[in-house]
C-alpha cells in the first residue's frame, strides 16, 4: 500500500514539475515588502505621493485623473472576456523593504539574486556587452546601471520617481502629453497611481552607445503594477529601448497597467522592442497577469521615426495597442508583433497609426499564433488625415491557428482622407502547413520541433527587428512557449 | 431627437389601416417589431459599424407614406430600358412601393412563381409563411421595415424548377411629394431549384427627397443556385438603406451584387448565414460615385458548416465629395473545417476631398481553414498612365481606361451575359462624363435608350 502510495506521490511531483517548467520565471523572492493596504481612493492617491516625496503639480494631476477615472467605466469593447476587476481589492503600492531604507545605492543581495535569476545582472562589469538596465521590483525602480557613463554623453536614463525631483522640468514639460489622463480607463487609473518606470532623455544630436533596458518584476501577492515610462528624443538623436517582464505563479489574477509616452522630435529615431512574458496563467486558464497598457509614442519632428517590436508570449489577458502619431512631415512609424497565446490565454492587440505630417510613412507587419483554447485578435486603425498628403501604409496581418479551439481575428479599421495617400492591408489566417510538418517528420525532426521551426520561421520578420540578445531570447521564449500545445 | 420616434408614432395612430391593407402574415411580426424599438435608437455617425454614416439623419425628415394603398402606376419602360435592353426578363415594376406586373410578366417564367404577399397570401400561404424568418430586428432598420410593411414581392423556385429567364423588378419613384417607400422581397428556392433575378431602382422626380427601405430574404435550399443583381442608378435626393439576408442550405450557390452607379446616400446590409456544407457564397460590388454621394457597405458571412466557400469583392472609385465605406466580417464557427473564405475591398480614390473608410474583419474559431482579407485605398498606378500617354493616349483617356479595368473584374463575376456586357457599357458611359455629372450621364443615356 505505502509503496504504491509513494509511486502516486512520485508521479505527481514529476506531472508538477513539468507544468511549471513551462515557466521558468514562476518563483517567489522571499523579501520584506511594504505594501499599503488594498483599496483605492483620494488618501492611498494622496499617501502615494507622499511616499514619493512629490511636488505639489504632480499630487494634483494624480488627484484630477483619479477624479476622471471615478466617471468611467472597465471599457469592454475587445475581443477579451475579463471579469470586472474589483479595483478595491488590489494594494497600490508594494516596495521592497531593504532599498527603501538604505536608498544610498547598495542593493538588496536577495533583490540581485532575484535579478540574476532572471538573467538581468545589476553589476555593470557582468554585462558582456553594453546595455544599462532600469531594474523595476512591483512598484520601485531598484537600480539602475551605467548611469554615469551615459550621463557623459548628456543622457538621462533613471528612474521616474528620481527624474520627478532631478529633472522637475524635463517632466513637467512632457508627462501625460502623449497619453493624457484623460484617454481612457486605465490611462486615468495608471496617472491616479503611477509608482514607478523609467525616464530617459537623449539630447540633440547624440546616438545612444548602448541599449537601455528596463527590466519589469511583479513580486508582491495581490498588488497591481503601475510603472510608467516616458522617452523624449531630441533632434537627430537615437536611441534602442528595450523592456522585459516576469511575474511569479500564482492563482489569483494581477493587474498591471502601464502608461508609456514617447516623444521624437526632428530627424530623431527610438526604436522600443517588447518582450513580455508575464505570467500566463495555468494550463486551465487560473490566475496570470492582466496586461492593460498604453502605450503611444508622438514622432513630433520632421523625418523623426518610432519602431515598436514586441514579441507578447505571457499574461492571461494583454490589452495594448502601441501606437504612432505622425505628426512631422516625412515622419515614420513601424510596428512589428509577434503575439502567441495558448491554454486560456486572451490576446486583443494592434496599434494605431495616425498620419498628420505629410509623406509619413507606417508599415505594421503583425504575427498571431492561437494554440489551446486562446483567442488572438489584432485590432488597428489606420487613419489619413486630410492635410497628410503622400502618405504611405502597409499592413499584414497573418495569423496561425495550431488548435481548433482556438480562435483568430482582425479587427482592422482603414481611413483614408485624401486622394494622394495609399495604404494596403493584408490580413490571411491559416492552419500551419502539413507538407512542412511531413517534410521535417521525413528527415527525422519531431513534429513538435517542426512547428517549433516552422513557428520561427513564420515569425522571423518580426524577430529581424528585435536587438540580437533579445532575439536570441525571444527565439527561445517561443519554442518554449510551444512545448505542449500540440495537440 | 430619435428619428425612430416619429415612424412608431405614424403607426400607432394608423395601425388599423397599415394592418387592413396588408396580409396577416405580414401582421402577425408588427409587436414583436414594435417590442424591438422600443428604446432602440439609429446608429449615428461614428459609432461601431457605422463610421461613416448616420442613419439619424437619414430617417429624420418627415417623409409621405403610402399608408392607404393608393396605386400608384407610371411608365417603367422609360427608366429601365436604357439600363439593360435586349434582355428577355419577367418583369415586375414597384412604383414606390405599389408592385405593378409587366405585361406578359410570366410567359415562360418556366415554373417560377412570382407574386405580391397578397396574391400569395391565398395562392401560396404556405411559402409566405416563411416571411420574416431571416430578418433580424437587432437592426432597427429592419425591426421598422417589418413594422410598416404592408406588401412586397415573393419568389418561389419550386423543387427542381431551372428559371430560364430572369426576374427583373424595376424600382421606381415618382411623386410630387417626398415619400418613404418600404419594400419588402421574399425569395424562396426548394432544392435543385435555380433563378437569377435583377433589381433596378430608379427614381423619376429628380427634385424630390425620397427613403427606401428594403429588405429581402433569400432562403437557398439544398443544391439551389441564384443570381441576385441589384443596380442603383437614382439620383442625388435619394436615399436607401437595405438589408439583404441570405440562408443557404447544402450544396447551394448564391451571387449577390450590388452596383451603385448614381445614388444620394447608400447603406447596404448584407448578412449571409451559410447552414450546410459545400455551399458557395459570392459578394460583389462596385461603386462609382461623385459629387456627394455615399454609399457604405457592411458584409457578415457566417460560416456554420464546413467545406464550404466564399468570396467577396468589392470596389470603389470615388470622386469630387464622395463617401464610401466598406465594413466586412467573415465569421467561421467553430467545427467548421475546410472553410475557404476570401474578402477583398479595392478603392480608388480619384479626387482630394473623397473620404474612404474600409474595416476588413476576420472572427475565425477553428484552425483547419484558409481565410483572407485584403484592402487597398490609393490611386491610380502612375506608371502605367506614363506608359499611355507616351502612346499619345491623353490623360484623361488614360485615367478612364485604367479605372475601367480597375473595375472590369467585378463585372466579370456577373453571371448574366446580357447584363454583363451591359454593364461594361454603363461603367464606360459612367466613367467618360467627368464623375461630377453623374445625373446628366444617366440622363443622356436614358435618352439614347
């Protein structure tokens, strides 16, 4: 009997052991947090704040957003089936302990396991080759790299909460002005209760040595994350940003909403790439990350360009439409996806391309792959204003449905204003290739490496875009990611 | 302001007469109808699936009903004939919305039974039955076409009868006063049955504001095969909204298209529901519209079958002030394999002030299917008009011939032959007046006809 009792426990403990390999950045960092108490209204809007050490204009415009926010509703337009988020039941703000005391620049040892864990060294002579990291834990930025290397250059690359008292003008003059509180509901949620992001500044002329990178951990039970970016490129400057995320397994849903802004001024270039994989949520669909971001950038200069690349492997539910606003005159924007949802997963992404300057040019090349029970959907908009003479689009939208009970769609909406403009958009959606699969079975290649190749390759163009670690990263994340989900 | 307001009110003071002049069949949907609007409000411009149009304001004005029957009557042959001579049709006219038979309306009509609800109310009860049976009242539009309804036309394609010649219904408005017409087509096909139809809308009193609202059921049963044509050329006071509902049955083939050559403001519906396998659906349209026309389209194919195909395709030239928009959804259910559904929406947009808006959308739930959409706005290849013009070919000739290809292959998919090559005439005699004077060009054709 106990014999046969320990086999069961044996055979349990491999079948749990290979459901949660199949996220590996599932762990728990046992440190001290403080955590204000759940809910939501004026005081926990106010004590953030005060938390912070934030200038009167800051507490006021948290204080007008979260106003706004109390006369919307959860919007319930996507292609996503969410439960109402009881926003009363979710702790604003959770620091870790340590750094909030020491505050003078040592970290945590545990925080920097944590971090090295997860592959993202906080010591800069780790790094092999150049990349600053902004190191976010729940809601506070835990260190930051390379900062006095770049700001020999003039470039700013901190933390949001540092930059607020450091560069007061900087902030005053472009926060919230890409993406207002007034947006929708989670821009005015976000603004009401933004704890922490990056904040980067590129001044005229100068070209970004390295990649920088913000690195983005939910730890905390029962708390949402609420980072907020904002990346202003001065004239003929550029820069690669770069952001990644991980949160632990747990059976209850968690929020993150985050704002991102960006502005690009004359013959500017940011190129932001996205590798999300928060997590998911179990093989029945329980628990996982709600991923509810804003994410725009405005190319305000002449010949300035916005590339966004974002490969979204995590959350249960994603909710993001990184957009551009081409305002300056031969202005470009991009837009490069991979979105892959499997088990439960929800996936309602796109972006928006809004032509105001004339001969700007966008390009959205957009890659869905279904597998389980999920639903994928890309939903944009393309829009030509009137004034915005020679404009120039083109969509494709593809997507692979590898069960069938997943779901595929595309939601693209096309407005053209002028005679002069031209725009195209593809959109196929089909089941992956048999032939392919039989050729690779043929020459002794499994059929679950074969859709792992065959995945890849389908979403090569995408991950051309991304920097090389990260698509070497990227790469991994997607077979990964498979592992099981052939059905 | 509701717009809808006014039309509940106009029936519940005159729902004694609106109900003695129609068939009881027609009667029995009115409070179901009725229950339907009840708070319902148009869409107005801007809010989903209808970006570009608002239909508010499009109900809004008082228009004349023709709620007592008055039978209206008048010459079709001078509308109808410039558009497709020569062709053999049984043909039935609808001036405003009184359905008046041709002469020799069904001499070889070849087992095809065409009548008004209220000869069919006591002729073929138990076809007419089946009124309303696709129509939905989720769209208000509908849900008041049902209400006010007091006649319209129904088709019956017995078991196994092949209609040699088709059906042409001529649409026609001509009165004095501005007038909402409500018109209402019933198609019924029984298995292995085949018809082809035609449906021209005219009007006549070019100075007066007039609202047609139409709707038509087509139920394709198992192995059937019809042509729906449906021709506008009216003029800029005219406006219509129609909703088209399709249900097909195993093995059957449907072809709708619709074509809008002179109107003042278009919305079409089309909602096809596709019930077994092997069955094929085709859509097209097309649209030439200047001054300040607009036409929007909005498609639903739903798939709930597999093995099954559909093709759409539609296409848009628009000049001076014109308004076009395209909002097309193929849905495929899931366990419905080996679909194949391709959508295209192709545009032209020939002046700077034409606004086209386009939302190609696929809502796919099972995996082993191909499905596509395309759209394209932009103008016309510049390579190709230099390649012309270097061959003495002027401008102007050049843009024509190049617009005309542009549209040449939606009117391939025509299966009539006659109206195929006729519309190819029309198209050219469309294109050659400058696209401003659409009305003069209808007219000069008239003329010549």
């Amino acid at each position: 009997m106990k014999e046969e009792q320990n086999k069961k426990d044996a055979e349990k403990h491999i079948i749990n052991q290979a459901a949660s390999e199949e996220y590996k950045y599932g762990f728990v960092t046992d440190i001290e947090t403080n955590v204000i108490p759940k809910g939501l209204n004026e005081d926990v809007v106010r004590q953030i704040s005060a938390l912070k050490n934030e200038p009167e204009w800051l507490l006021d415009m948290r204080l007008k957003a979260y106003a706004h926010w109390l006369t919307l509703k959860q919007p319930t337009w996507g292609h996503i089936d969410m439960p109402e988020i009881d926003f009363q039941d979710i702790s604003y703000y959770a620091a870790p302990r340590k750094q909030a005391a020491e505050g003078n620049g040592e970290i945590d040892p545990e925080l920097k396991r944590t971090f090295d864990k997860l592959g993202i060294p906080l010591e800069e002579q780790m790094r092999l080759s150049g990349m600053a990291v902004d190191a976010v834990m729940d809601s506070v930025s835990v260190h930051t790299t390379y900062r006095e290397k770049l700001a020999e250059l003039g470039v700013i690359f901190c933390s949001i909460s540092e930059a607020v008292k450091d560069y007061p003008d900087l902030i005053k003059k472009y926060l919230g002005k890409v993406v207002p509180y007034t947006d929708n509901f989670y821009a005015a949620l976000n603004t009401a209760v933004f704890s922490d992001g990056s904040f980067v500044y590129i001044p005229k002329g100068v070209r970004c040595p390295m990649e920088l990178s913000t690195y983005f951990r939910i730890n905390a039970a029962q708390t949402g994350q609420f980072e907020r970016t904002l990346i202003v490129a001065d004239d003929d400057s550029y820069v690669s940003y770069l952001e990644g995320c991980t949160a632990p397994m747990r059976d209850e849903n968690q929020l993150h909403a985050a704002i991102v802004e960006i502005i690009v001024e004359d013959r500017a270039e940011v190129k932001y790439s996205t590798v999300q994989n928060w997590y998911p949520g179990d093989k029945d669909g329980k628990g996982g990350i709600y991923n509810l971001v804003t994410k725009r950038g405005l190319c305000r200069g002449d010949h300035s360009k916005l590339s966004w690349t974002q490969v979204e492997t995590g959350s249960a539910i994603t909710w993001k439409y990184p957009s551009c606003i081409l305002k300056g005159d031969h202005s470009v924007g991009e837009f490069y996806s991979v979105a892959l949802t499997r088990n439960y997963q929800q996936a309602d992404t796109g972006t928006k391309m809004i032509h105001l300057g004339r001969n700007s040019s966008s390009t959205i090349v957009s890659k869905g792959i279904s597998a389980g029970h999920s639903q994928n959907s890309y939903r944009g908009l393309v829009k030509i204003a009137p004034q915005a003479t020679g404009c120039r689009n083109y969509t494709q939208c593809d997507s692979l449905l590898l069960s069938d009970t997943s779901g595929a769609h595309t939601f693209p909406v096309i407005e053209v204003d002028n005679d002069s403009s031209v725009v195209e958009h593809e959109a196929t959606t089909s089941k992956i290739n048999e032939d392919q699969i039989f050729y690779c079975n043929q020459r002794g290649i499994s059929t679950e490496d074969a859709v792992g190749l065959i995945v890849n390759g389908y979403a090569k163009e995408v991950m051309a875009k991304l920097p090389m670690e990260f698509a070497v990263e990227a790469q991994k994340l997607l077979s990964v990611s498979l592992e099981g989900s052939i059905g | 302001m509701n717009a809808l307001r006014q039309y509940i009110d106009l029936f519940n003071d005159n729902r004694k007469v609106i109900e003695a002049g129609s068939p009881a069949v027609l009667n029995a949907q009115r409070d179901a109808a009725l229950a339907a609007l009840h708070g319902a409000r148009l869409p107005r411009k801007g809010s989903e699936d209808y970006e570009a149009t608002d239909l508010e304001a499009v109900f809004a004005p008082d228009y004349g009903m023709n709620l007592t029957r008055i039978a209206f009557g008048g010459d079709a042959t001078e509308s109808f004939r410039c558009d497709v001579p020569n062709m053999s049709t049984c043909l039935y006219t609808c001036f405003n919305d009184v359905i008046v038979p041709g002469p020799n309306a069904m001499r070889n009509a070849g087992g095809m039974v065409v009548e008004t609800f209220k000869e069919a109310a006591t002729r073929h009860p138990e076809v007419l039955a089946r009124y309303g049976s696709l129509a939905q009242f989720d769209d208000p539009t509908v849900a008041l076409n049902t209400l006010l309804a007091q006649d319209g036309l129904l088709v019956y394609v017995p078991r196994g009868v092949v209609a040699e010649r088709p059906l042409q219904l001529v649409n026609i408005f001509n009165t004095t006063q501005p007038l909402m017409a409500v018109r209402r087509v019933l198609v019924v096909l029984e298995d292995g049955a085949s018809a082809r139809m035609l449906v021209c809308d005219h009007t006549q009193s070019k100075d007066v504001n007039f609202l047609s609202s139409q709707v038509v059921e087509i139920i394709a049963g198992e192995d059937s095969t019809f042509d729906y044509y449906d021709l506008e050329e009216s003029t800029p006071l005219t406006h219509r909204v129609s909703t088209i509902y399709a249900r097909q049955a195993r093995g059957s083939n449907v072809l709708i298209d619709g074509i809008t050559l002179t109107n003042g403001f278009t919305r079409n519906n089309y909602r096809v529901t596709v019930d077994g396998e092997h069955a094929e659906t085709t859509l097209l349209g097309m649209t030439v519209a200047g001054d300040e026309q607009h036409v929007d389209t909005h498609t639903l194919i739903s798939h709930n079958a597999g093995l099954c195909r559909s093709n759409e395709m539609f296409k848009y030239v628009l000049g001076d002030k014109a308004v076009g928009a395209f909002a097309g959804k193929i849905l495929i259910k899931e366990g419905c394999p080996r679909v194949e559904a391709y959508q295209g929406n192709r545009n032209l947009c020939a002046s700077p002030q034409a606004r086209m808006y386009t939302k190609p959308q696929l809502e796919i739930y099972t995996d082993d299917v191909k499905a596509s959409h395309g759209t394209t706005i932009g103008q016309l290849d510049q390579e190709a008009l230099y390649y012309m013009r270097t061959r003495g070919i002027s401008e102007a000739e050049a843009q024509r011939l190049l617009m005309q290809a542009f549209m040449s292959d939606v009117i391939d998919g025509v299966r009539l032959d006659v109206l195929r090559d006729r519309l190819h005439y029309l198209v050219e005699k469309r294109f050659n007046g400058t696209l401003a004077s659409c009305s003069s060009c209808a007219e000069a054709c008239m003329v010549k006809g």
